[in-house]
C-alpha cells in the first residue's frame, strides 16, 4: 500500500486543502470560497439494495445530499449505477473497483459510506471508513459472526465514528404502532413473546439461489434475515438477549426434495436448466428486465449467478428454525421462521402483565431486486388486537404507510438524509450497539445448532455497551388489581 493510501481523510482534506487554496490564489483574489452545503456520499456494493439509497440521493435529497463515489467488485454495475445517476440529470459518481475502496475516499471526500455490499463483507468497509474518518450508514446485518462484530465495535471505539444500522423494520408504521402501545404501558410489562415468521416459497426461496444461501456470505437466514426480527424484538422491549438455545435443519430446500417434486436431479441454475418448465421454483431472468440488467447482463465480470437451483447440495444454511431467548429484563421469547410456507409475515404475541397484544402481518409476493414493492404490507392481513386482562378484547387502527418493508424505508430514508429532523421518542435510529445485540441473537443459535448447548450472548462479544432504547414499564411498577370474576 503506498504512502498516501496510508492518510486518512481527514490528513487528506487538510492537505488538499492547502493545494485548493493554491489554486483559488492563481485564478485571482476574486475567487469566492465554495460553501460545501450538501453531503458527500460514496456507496460500496451496487447491486439491488444500492438502489433504494442512490434514487433517494438522486430524486428526494438532492438538495441535502450527493453521490461522490461507488464501489463494487463488478465493472457492469458500477457502469450502470452511473447511467442511473446520468438519467437522473445528477452528476456522475465516481467509479472504483472494490480494491481501491481508500482511493474513492481519499479522491471524492466522501463524509459518509453507505454499506450495501455482500453481508460476510460489510465489516470490511465498515471498519476502513471509520479509520479514514467517514460516518457510515450499514445495511442489516452490521456482519455475521462474533469475531467481525468485535473488530467493528473495537474499530468504533477507536476511532469514535459515527455509525448507523439501517433497521428499515422500526420505522414502518404498523411497527412504529407496536412500540407506541407497548411503552404506553397498554399491557403492563412483558413477560413472555411469542414470535413467528413465515417466509414463503416465492420470497423465502430466494434466500437459497445465491451468496445468502452460504453461511461464510451471510451467516445464514439466523442473522441475514432473523436480524430484523431480533432487532426489534430487543428494540419493541427495550432489552437485550442474555442467552439462546435453538435447532435449525434444512429440510425443504435439498436433492431429495427435488426428487420429490418429480425433478430427475438438481442443476447448476435455472438459466440453463433441462428441467425449468416443469419446475415451480424456476427464476426467469430473461423475463425479467430488472434483473437480467443488473444480474445476467454482468455475470461476465464475476461469475455471480442470481439463479442457482435452490435444491442444490452445497447450500449450508437452514431453512427450519426454532429459538428460545432470554433477556436482561426477564421476558423470554420463543422464536421460529421457516422459509418454505404458504404466506409471508408474521405473528407476534406479547403477554404482558396487564393484557395480551397480538399483532399478525401478511406481507404481499415479492422477489428482491425485481422492480416489485419489498415486504409490501397486505392491509386485509395485518391488525393488532389488545385483550385487556379481564376486559373485554377490541382491536386497535393499524397505522400504516406506503412503501418498500411496510411504508419502513420512506420513513428511515427521511430520518437519514434530513437535517433536523425531529426528536424521535421511539428512538428507531441505532447505531453499532443495536446492529451488535441484533444478530448477537441468531449468532448464538448458529452455535447452538452446532453444539446443542446453550450460548450465553454476553460471553460473544466485549465491550458493546448498551443500545438506546426509550423506557418501557418495568417489573418494578404497581399495577392495577383485576377485577373479580364472577
Ligand atoms: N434492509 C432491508 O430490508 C434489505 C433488503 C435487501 C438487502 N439488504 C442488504 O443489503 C445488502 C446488499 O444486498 P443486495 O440484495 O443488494 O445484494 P446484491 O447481491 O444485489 O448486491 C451486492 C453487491 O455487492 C457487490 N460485491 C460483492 N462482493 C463485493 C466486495 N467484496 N466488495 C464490494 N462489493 C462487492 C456485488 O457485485 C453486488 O453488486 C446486504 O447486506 C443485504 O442484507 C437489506
């Protein structure tokens, strides 16, 4: 690594500085100093995700922000990102293959790296922006395993940069809601959760055709997925988890099952497969523009296949999961997502001391990346219904939004870009702390599926420090007596 690759951009700035006032001194004394208003932004990873944060730089935030600099291992997305940033009439960013990710700093000054990369990556980028002296903006999940979480959390110490972890899932309004009745105190303090996800065979399956369908890329549907669901659980209760115990298998997505359904035998990817007629699980990239432009169209560059046979052998993550989890404020939880079902969503149930809160939500089809609205809600299947203790039960108004991850990213894209933005008393920013305790939960059942033991989460990672979480009724506060059954 030379020398000036070594500087971080704080140095950098400095001295670039002195070569700019240099200039402005050789053009004339005239020469008024630019007012640098908007921030500086560099994205690393530009496949699908990418594109919710570039288009809210392009169109939304123009004024407050700028798009300086991209990153990627693949030359066709690269190029493509700039074409997107070109029809948008916004100036050009910067291109750097994923090697030079410094050199994109150093050159474009960037204040702030968005991390959409491959998850088994983020901590990588992560951990180099904040010594150059970036903010950073992470994709779920901050990383994958305890190991990367403490290099992340001691590199953030270190340097004492700013992170965010952009948890979509807190900010979309049916569970923004949640949070809203639960610190109201509308069931008292909770004593136990009872959570349960469903992925379906459209959506869930698509966890096995590519990188997330290998542990080392995404550490498994435990933290690539189950992330987000951790998060708010620990978020919803304002606590983190103490210890895990959990049983995965994958069961659906395997040979024997392509059997099952007829098929004489797995394949490499559905592109190319004998069988894809007849195959319920085909994913078609020639019939679908969006993604054959960002995937198939660049495969010649790194080989990446977003089709692969969901029945092939070398998947190594799980499609069946069960967990139980303690927290520091008492509750336990149990836990489970399985990625074969026949709908998408969840159930969640929270007994708590005064009542019971059960909320179910049904999310539409989607594929990621395939121009549709992700995780949609289905306003027909989502409602929340409170059963007072010995009070009759009534169901309460959903808010809701529009939007990608249930009206969730509108909401978080606002928080993020704006300036001053309102004080939040739900407190759905987090920083490295609640991106830690978020897939601390579903890094200990990866162990746990390993060894059948149980995982105490503080012994995984040191030093994390506790996630803001407002105030909720705690196991301490009187309660009202119930009324007497007659
Ligand atoms: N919050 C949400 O709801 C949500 C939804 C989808 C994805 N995500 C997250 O966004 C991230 C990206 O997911 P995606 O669906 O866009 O994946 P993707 O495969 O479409 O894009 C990943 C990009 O990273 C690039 N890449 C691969 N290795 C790299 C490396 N070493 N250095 C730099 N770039 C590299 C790939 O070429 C690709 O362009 C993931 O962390 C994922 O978990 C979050």
């Amino acid at each position: 690594m030379s020398k000036s690759y070594e500087m971080t951009r704080r140095e950098f700035a400095k001295t670039s500085a002195i070569g700019l006032a240099g200039l402005a001194m050789a053009r004339g004394s005239w020469a008024k100093p630019q007012i640098q208003t908007k921030k500086r932004y560099a994205i690393v990873g530009v496949g699908g995700r990418s594109r919710m944060y570039q288009n809210a730089i392009h169109k939304k935030y123009a004024e407050q922000a700028e798009l300086v600099g991209i990153c990627d291992t693949n030359e066709g997305r690269l190029r493509l990102s700039q074409e997107i940033a070109q029809k948008a009439g916004q100036p050009v960013p910067q291109k750097y293959p994923a090697a030079d990710f410094d050199r994109m700093i150093l050159e474009t000054k960037a204040d702030t790296v968005i991390v959409t990369t491959v998850d088994g990556f983020h901590h990588h980028y992560i951990i180099r922006a904040l010594e150059l002296g970036c903010d950073v903006i992470t994709e779920k999940p901050m990383t994958i395993d305890a190991k990367k979480c403490q290099q992340i959390i001691d590199a953030q110490r270190k340097t004492g940069g700013r992170m965010r972890v952009a948890f979509n899932y807190r900010y979309s309004p049916p569970r923004t809601q949640i949070k809203d009745l639960l610190m109201a105190g509308t069931i008292g303090d909770i004593l136990s959760v009872d959570f349960h996800w469903m992925l379906n065979t459209h959506h869930g399956a698509d966890y096995f055709r590519r990188w997330h369908s290998q542990k080392k890329f995404s550490g498994g549907l435990m933290v690539h997925k189950a992330t987000h669901h951790f998060d708010l659980v620990n978020w919803w209760l304002s606590a983190v988890p103490v210890s895990v115990m959990a049983s995965g298998k994958r069961d659906f997505y395997t040979p024997a099952m392509a059997k099952r359904l007829g098929l004489q035998s797995h394949h490499e990817r559905c592109h190319t497969c004998p069988e894809k007629e007849r195959c319920g699980f085909e994913l078609s990239l020639m019939k679908n523009p969006s993604l054959k432009e960002l995937y198939l169209d660049n495969e010649q560059y790194d080989g990446y296949y977003r089709d692969r046979c969901v029945f092939r052998p070398d998947i190594d993550i799980e499609d069946t999961m069960n967990v139980l989890v303690t927290y520091d404020n008492q509750a336990t939880m149990s836990y489970s997502v399985n990625a074969f079902n026949a709908w998408e969503g969840y159930y969640i149930v929270f007994n708590g001391t005064r009542g019971r809160l059960e909320h179910k939500s049904e999310e539409k089809v989607y594929l990621f990346g395939d121009g549709s609205t992700p995780g949609a809600v289905k306003p027909e299947g989502t409602w929340t219904r409170i059963f007072p203790l010995r009070e009759p039960a009534y169901e309460v108004e959903v808010w809701t939004g529009s939007g990608g991850h249930g009206g969730g990213d509108n909401v978080m894209l606002d928080d993020i870009f704006l300036a001053n933005t309102p004080a939040d008393k739900y407190l759905r920013a987090s920083d490295q702390r609640g991106g830690a305790y978020s897939i601390l939960t579903g890094i200990a059942a990866n162990i746990c599926f390993k060894t059948g033991k149980q995982v105490e989460v503080q012994k995984l990672v040191k030093n994390i420090g506790y996630p803001l979480y407002p105030s909720m009724p705690t196991h301490a506060d009187p309660l009202p007596m119930p009324q007497k059954q007659v």
